[in-house]
C-alpha cells in the first residue's frame, strides 16, 4: 500500500508539472499575444480617431461663413484661431494664409505676413484635406518654448482648403499640433502596471522608425510586419538590444485620417519574454515542491493506513450491515479483522448502491428544476427587453421616443458639467404637416413621418441621436458640437429633406431650431427651451430655415 500511494503521487505530480511546462505555457503565451494584439489594436483606433477629430475640426472651420465669407484681413479670424487653439491643448499653432502662401491670421500673431508657400501642409492643402507626418518646425522654433532643453520640437500637420461661395480658392487654414499629445493618448490604453510587466508602446512611421517615445536607443530595430508574421524563436522577437534579450511584439496599422495622403503609422507592443515567463517557472517550482511534499505525506498515511489495516473487520462489518437496513445512532467500535475484508466490501457495496440511486434520483430532480428556472428566466428576460424597447423607441419611425430622448439629454448634460465638453440640440418641425394629412390623409402622414425620420438618421453621426418628441417634431443631439458646427448639420438636414420629394406629397420643407449649451444653464431643458424658441422663430419668418439662439433675424 505504501508503495501504491508512492506511485499515486508520482503519477499526479508529474503530468501536473508537464502540463505546466508546456501547455500552461503555451496556453499562457497564446493569451498574452491576443492581449498585445488587443492593446495595440485598441491604440490604433484612439490614436487614428484623435487624428480624424483634428482634421475635422479644421475642415469644418474651413467651411464656416466667415472663411469663406469674410475679407482675408478681417479682424475676426484670430480670435476664431484662439478659440479653436484653446479647445484642445497640443495645438502649438492654427493660422490661415491666402492664396499665395502669405500668413493673414495666426494664433498669438506668430508667423503673421510669413510666407508658406513652400510649406508641405500649404502646398497640399491648396487641393484637399491634408494631414502631414511628424516633422520639425523650422520657423516656430524659435517663437515656441521648447518643453525640454535641447529636445527639438515636433508637429503633425493638418491643412483644408478655403473656398468662397463661388468655389473660388481663397487660401488655406492649418493647424500644427505638438508631438505631444501622442504620450497623451497612448497613456488612455496603456495599463497602469505596464512597468511592473515590462510593457512598451512605441509608434512607427512607414520607414519602421520609432516616432514615439523620442530618444529610444539607437541600437533598437522594430521588427516589420512580415517579421511579426514569423517570429524567430517561437513567440519572441529579437530588438538588436541587449544580447539574448527576446521579446513577445504585436503590431496593428493606424487607420488613415486622410486616403490621399497616407502617413502608414503603426502602434507597437513589446513585453520582455522573461517577465511573461516568470509566471510559469514560479508555478513549476511550487508544483515541485508540493509533489515533493504530497508524495511524503501520502508515504506516512499508507505507512499508518497498512498498520491498521489488517485489524479484525467483523465487528465493522456488522455494524454496515445495520447501516445499510436503515438503522441510526450506530456506533463504530472494537477491533476489526483484515479476514472480514470481503464482507465488509459487499456491506458497502448495497450501502452504496442505495445512497447512488438516491443521489441519481435527487440530481435528476435538480436538473428539471434548474431546467424549469432557466427556461422562464430566459423567457423573463427576453419579456423585459421587448417592453423595454417597446417603452423607449417610437413605433411609427422607429426613432427614440420622447423618453429615451430626454434621457440621453441628462446623460450629456451631465457629462457637460464634468468636461465642459460641449453639446448643440437642434428642434425641427415639419411645415405645413397639418395640411398634408387633411390634403392627403393620415396614412401618408405616416408615410411623410417615416421618410423624415430616415432622411434625418442618414444625416448625422452615429454618436448623434434623432428623436421624436412629438406629432411632426423631431429633435436632434450632437454630441461635442458647438453652434457653429451644429448649424452647417442643420442646414444639411434642411436641402437633404428639401431635395428629398415624397409621393404623392411632393416636396416637403423643415423649420429648425439651433442651440449651445451653456455654462449657465441651470439644467438640460434650457438649451431646448431655447433651440424651441429659435424653431418658433424659424416659423414666424416664413419656415423653410434654421434660426439659432443669439442670432436671430
């Protein structure tokens, strides 16, 4: 018996430890390059969706009236540049230039009358949107103050174009946005114990140079992604650092803020392959040491059990006979004979049998009833859902009805109160609704609801939100979105719905209401009270317009 248990433990202790040393490794191994391969992919998107963020403000400043409107010497362009500059805090340098390169507007005055004809951002932003790769300033070097001694400033650039009304070229706006915040927005990804594990991000632009973090060893070489698709030893990488030093990578490409002009960064993850295998080689060595100790004590207990063992079992075999008829308050004493072993056996045999049929009854019992419980829960939740949706989305059009509008509503002034990050509401009534069902009967209302409804959802952003607040009334969120902007989606809902004819209707017309929130307003429904107000105005100067807060006719 001694011997059994000696072998016992052997056979636990030494698949154990295998599995640990190859499975739990690879299993180990295989989860920490999807979670590189996650994370990277993850700074990926932050970082491409910060830069579409950039260049869209920029573009859609380009669009605004007063660009496209006012004269190039006009004294409104710098403080729309400082309002821009201070909205986001990389931005070093946001000027536009006229048509020949020559700097009319800048933030701070910097570079003002400048030439920047031969400047990359101007030449291309002369005939689209434009985002530049990372690169030195040369003339705002000496105008800005460097954030570390001797450490060269750098930029990314992002350029749109300025048209009049007639499509004319009048010049082109720029933005020049410091390295950075590059540090900034890797940190929203980057772990909190990320050197406690060892973990790099770098960015790499198209030559596989590392853009990020600046001042990295000379020595060190990213592996390319044909590279990454064929790891020299197993899972690891070799940097062209320390000797012998391996580390598991993961890459994922940027997305491109602008296809014209690529720039073919990448965001890559490194973790040191001693650190990702500490976990294992720990876990190996308490495994040894526990079979050590488990085959010790398993020795001692077969040593004690194979003493004790051989005593007289008749006495215990009587005594699991009147077990096994039932009978209670048993009590196990005297000595027992190894001779009555066999009958010992059987005794426990039919007291086993009886105790597994009543188990085997009793888990079949608890396997209908769980059954039973998961069904209806399945059946309450799916219930639940359905009148959930019921209660928060308008069965006509399909939009968020009333409710679940001014819930959203709450939801972004809240967050307006923590980030001042700003939000637009815009109030749209269908002109002349009333006329269309008494010309044309309720059912093509309906049909004039709905088509409504869709024209405005293909309008906006995703992470806007169309709602119905009332019989022909629609009101729409715009998330991050000052007045300005907020304006240019209003009108591009008014032509969509204009140059949208419906049968047998025709040609249909909005009125829209446009408003900011403010730091003054004391709750959500001022904003809306106020973009109302605007919408009512709309309808007394004749409909068929969008009439803003502050600025009405």
């Amino acid at each position: 018996m001694a011997t059994f248990f000696g072998l016992l433990s052997l056979l636990v202790g030494l698949p154990t430890y295998l599995y640990v040393s190859e499975v739990y490794r690879e299993q180990l191994l295989r989860d920490r390059r999807e979670y590189l391969n996650a994370l990277t992919a993850s700074a990926a998107t932050v970082i491409a969706e910060n830069l579409v963020e950039r260049r869209r403000e920029i573009e859609l400043l380009a669009q605004t009236t007063l660009y496209r409107r006012a004269p190039l010497d006009s004294p409104e362009f710098r403080p729309s540049l400082e309002r821009l500059k201070q909205s986001y805090p990389h931005y070093s340098w946001i000027g536009l230039a006229d048509a020949e390169g020559q700097v009319r507007a800048a933030t701070s005055n910097h570079l003002l009358r400048a030439s920047v004809a031969q400047r990359p951002w101007f030449q291309q932003g002369r005939t689209g949107i434009f985002t530049g790769d990372l690169h030195e300033a040369l003339l705002l070097a000496k105008l800005l103050q460097k954030p570390i001694q001797g450490q060269p400033i750098r930029f990314i650039d992002f350029a749109a174009p300025v048209y009049d009304d007639a499509g004319v070229l009048r010049g082109v706006l720029a933005a020049h946005a410091h390295w950075q915040w590059a540090g900034d927005v890797l940190q929203v990804v980057r772990p909190r114990n990320a050197e406690e594990l060892g973990l790099d991000l770098f960015i790499v632009n198209r030559n596989n140079e590392v853009i990020y973090p600046e001042n990295i060893p000379t020595a060190l070489k990213v592996p390319t992604p044909e590279q990454l698709r064929q790891p020299e030893t197993g899972y690891f990488h070799n940097w062209g650092q320390e000797q012998g030093t391996l580390y598991l990578t993961a890459s994922a490409a940027i997305q491109n803020p602008v296809p014209a002009t690529p720039l073919e960064w990448r965001v890559v993850a490194r973790q040191p392959a001693k650190t990702i295998l500490t976990d294992v080689w720990a876990l190996q060595q308490v495994i040894l040491w526990a079979s050590g100790a488990a085959g010790i004590a398993f020795l001692l207990l077969a040593w004690l059990v194979a003493n004790h063992i051989s005593h007289p079992l008749k006495r215990l075999t009587s005594i699991a006979r009147r077990i096994e008829r039932g009978e209670e308050k048993v009590l196990f004493d005297g000595n027992f004979e190894a001779l009555e072993l066999q009958r010992l056996s059987n005794a426990l045999q039919g007291m086993y049998s009886t105790l597994l049929a009543q188990k085997e009854s009793l888990a079949q019992n608890n396997q209908i009833l769980e059954a039973k419980v998961v069904e209806r829960t399945a059946e309450l939740q799916q219930l639940n859902a359905a009148l959930d949706r019921q209660a928060r989305t308008d069965a006509l059009t399909g939009l968020p009805n009333r409710r679940q509008t001014y819930e959203r509503l709450e939801e972004e002034f809240l967050r307006f109160q923590r980030s001042h990050e700003p939000y637009s509401i815009l109030m749209l009534d269908i002109d002349f609704f009333k006329k269309i069902n008494d010309t044309h009967g309720h059912a093509t209302g309906d049909i004039v609801l709905q088509q409504v409804a869709h024209t405005l959802r293909q309008s906006v952003r995703e992470v806007d939100l169309v709602g119905r607040v009332g019989g022909e009334e629609f009101m729409v969120i715009l998330p991050m979105t000052h007045l300005d902007q907020a304006l240019l989606v209003a009108e591009k809902i008014r032509q969509t719905v204009v140059n949208t004819p419906i049968e047998p209707v025709g040609h249909i017309t909005l009125s829209l209401g446009a408003q900011e929130v403010g730091v003054v307003d004391k709750n959500p429904h001022e904003a809306v009270e106020q973009a109302d107000q605007c919408l009512y105005q709309a309808k007394q100067q004749g409909r068929n317009r969008v009439v803003a807060f502050g600025c009405l006719d």
